[in-house]
C-alpha cells in the first residue's frame, strides 16, 4: 500500500484526502455504535429482563477496553496507526452485526467486551490522527463539521429505524445487522481505497505522562467519570420509568440528531472565537443544571416531557466536548499526540470501570443520588477549567504557568 505524504494530499483527488478519510469513518462509527446504544436498553430489557445493577455490570464490561486503550502505544509499534484504526472499525461493525444472537447475560456480556474493543481502539486512533491531521488553526471548525458528519450518517440509520420498526415489524437481529454490516463494509473500503498517509511529525510510540499536562489528564478524569452517568443511566430512566418502546427512544435520538448537525459546525466556530477555557465552563456549568433536573424528574416527580427535553440539552452541552480536544492540541508537542491520546483514553475510563456497576446499585436505592452525583462531578470540572488560560500554549498550559517569554527578533 502506497504512502503519501500529508504535504503532498492536497494534489489526490478531493475524495481521497485524509480530511475526507476522516468524514467517512466519522459517519461509519455511530453508524454502528449509535445503533446498539439505542436499541441496547430495550433489547436488554425485553430479551433478558435486566434490571438497574445488571446494566451497570454492563457498562463496566463494556468500558473494561477503554481502560485498556493505552495497548494502542504497544500496538502501533507494529500497526501503522491508519490500520489499526480501520481493523478496530471493522471489528466494531462485525460485533454490533452479530449482537441480536447472543440473548443471554454471558453472551451480551461477550460481545458487548468485543464490540467495545473496536469502539474504543478506534476512537483513540481517530482522535490521534484528527489532531495530526487537521490544522492546529482550523482545529475547532473541522471538528465541528466532523461531529455534524456523524450525526447526519446517524440520523439517517434512526430515522429508518423510527419509519420502519413497527410497521414492518423489524427485528433486533435485522437492525444489527443492517448497521453492524454497513459499518463493517465502510471499514474495508477504507484499507482499500485510501493511501497511508505519513503526518510531518513522528509519533513517539512510548509511554507518555508528562506533568505539563496534568490538567489535560484531570479533565479527562472527570469527563470520564461524568459522561457514564448520562451514557449508562439517562437513557435506561426513559425506558424504565416512562416506557419507551424502540422507536420511541430512537426518535429521541433522532432529535439529538438534527441539533448536532445544526449546531456542531456552529459549536466549532463558538469554540474558536471564545475559547476552549469559556466553551468548556459553559459546558461543565450548563451540565450542572441539566443533572440537578434528571434528580427532580424522580424527587418531583416531572413528567416524561421534562425528562426528554433535559436528554436533548444534555446532548447540546456534550458538543462542546470537543474543545477538550483542541486545547491539547495547543499546549502538546507534536510527537506527543498518539501517545497522550491513548494515555488520555486510559485516565478517562479509570471511573467507568467501577463507577457503573457501583452506581447500578446505588440507582436501586435512589436514582436522584445518582444525579446529584453527576451534577457534583461537573461542578468539579467546572473548577477545574478555570485553570484553563485563555490562550494556552506548550509552557503556558494552565494559569500557575507562565508563558513563554517571546524570542526576540534577530
């Protein structure tokens, strides 16, 4: 397989591009991922009667390869990171295809482990290569149209789902299938039909854990530890508590959909104007209040109008994440980004471990001290972000550092 240089990209016909490269595996991941993630609490529910500690032994299962995401760095020893990449989106789209035929605990246990190899092996590399692959200045902005990529790829999959599910009464088995393959079948055009493309920098291919970015590891942390409360429980409260059938989550989905693709490229352009330091405490501070609701919906007993517009917010302060992102981007060295990006997954996923299975049990006894927890722990990384300087660079990564003195001119 030929290798191009990332220089030289810009002469290869528009459709092969590494930027493009990057769009098609945006919409080919979610397709898959966002598929199982949306029939997964019905179809736990209604082939395998799980209750609120089995799927929190499910997301610690499921999140026991994301800790595990630092065997990237030993990986790429041997697998160009491109590769690696498209084989974990391969295994991902094969494990979702074959979902529907393992009902039983050990079985979803099994393939959900498989599947989130895939995700998880992939989402490090993806992260990896889109912050060496796009412009540090233009960072914000192709990641904004990136996330609206996939969730256009994605809304297309949840409206089939929602037109489709009842009136020709589909089956969990043929809706895996259908977004596992698709995933799956993009995944192998991938190899086929790109070039290796070879970033201007190359990547350590050791163990990276630098002090300087102990904000950057901090935030991780805590990302982590609060986005499994919403992954793991926000959509089990709407099919537990209120009901809802496949086609009726999907289309909560789906609306989550259209917001990002409307607002993702305009996310993009927030975050490159204000900065990450404002876009991220917005964020923290917005997911405050959406989680200290979740806790009314069970404390007052809201309604299930109130619950679906607080999934929808939820997902509108979520697509400022990506400024998580470039500002690492900023402050990193250049050859430190596969490393860190697999280090980063690791600290993230060090709560997801334990903190599903142990929340499972808590939600038993009180689902609103599961929420309060959630707004605790982005009142944290509220804290946390206003370290964040407004202009971060390499020496300048939080407030406590001073920033490079300039050099003068000669």
């Amino acid at each position: 397989m030929n290798t191009v240089k990332l220089s030289d990209a810009r002469h290869l016909p528009f459709w092969r591009r590494p930027f493009t490269l990057l769009f098609v595996m945006a919409m080919a991941m979610p397709v898959a991922f966002a598929t199982w993630s949306a029939l997964l609490n019905n179809f736990v529910i209604d082939v395998a009667g799980f209750d609120g500690g089995d799927i929190g032994l499910l997301h610690t299962v499921r999140e026991i390869p994301g800790f595990l995401a630092i065997g990237v760095i030993a990986l790429i020893i041997f697998i160009r990171e491109q590769v690696l990449g498209l084989i974990a989106l391969l295994l991902l789209g094969v494990s979702t295809a074959v979902t529907a035929y393992f009902p039983d605990m050990a079985g979803i246990l099994t393939i959900t482990m498989l599947s989130s190899i895939g995700f998880h092996y992939f989402e490090t590399v993806n992260q990896s290569l889109q912050l060496q692959w796009i412009d540090r200045a233009r960072a914000p902005q192709m990641l904004g149209w990136i996330m609206a990529a996939g969730s256009g790829a994605t809304l297309v999959a949840y409206v089939l789902i929602v037109m489709t599910w009842e009136r020709f009464d589909l089956s969990y088995a043929f809706v895996y299938m259908a977004s596992g393959g698709f995933c799956a079948l993009a995944a192998l055009w991938c190899l086929v039909a790109y070039p290796q493309f070879e970033a201007p920098h190359p990547q350590l291919k050791t163990f990276v854990l630098r002090r300087r970015y102990w904000l950057y590891y901090a935030l991780q942390f805590m990302s982590g530890a609060r986005r499994q409360i919403f992954v793991v429980f926000a959509g089990f409260m709407m099919v537990e508590r209120f009901g809802f059938r496949v086609d009726e989550v999907t289309a909560l989905f789906l609306i989550n959909l259209v917001v990002n693709i409307v607002l993702a490229p305009l996310m993009g352009r927030i975050v490159g104007q204000f900065g990450e330091r404002r876009a991220l405490m917005f964020e923290y501070l917005g997911l405050v209040a959406v989680f200290l609701a979740y806790g009314g919906v069970y404390f007052f007993g809201w309604g299930v109008a109130i619950a679906a517009t607080l999934y929808v917010v939820d997902h509108i302060f979520f697509a400022l994440a990506f400024a998580l992102k470039t500002y690492f981007q900023k402050i990193a060295d250049p050859a430190d980004i596969a490393p860190t990006a697999a280090v980063a997954f690791t600290i993230n996923h060090i709560a997801a471990v334990f903190l599903p299975v142990l929340l499972g049990l808590l939600w038993l006894v009180s689902p609103t001290l599961v929420f309060g927890l959630a707004a605790g722990m982005a009142a944290v990384s509220f804290g946390l972000a206003l370290l964040i300087p407004r202009h971060p660079v390499p020496g300048h990564e939080t407030v406590f550092a001073h920033p490079p003195a300039p050099v003068a001119a000669q």
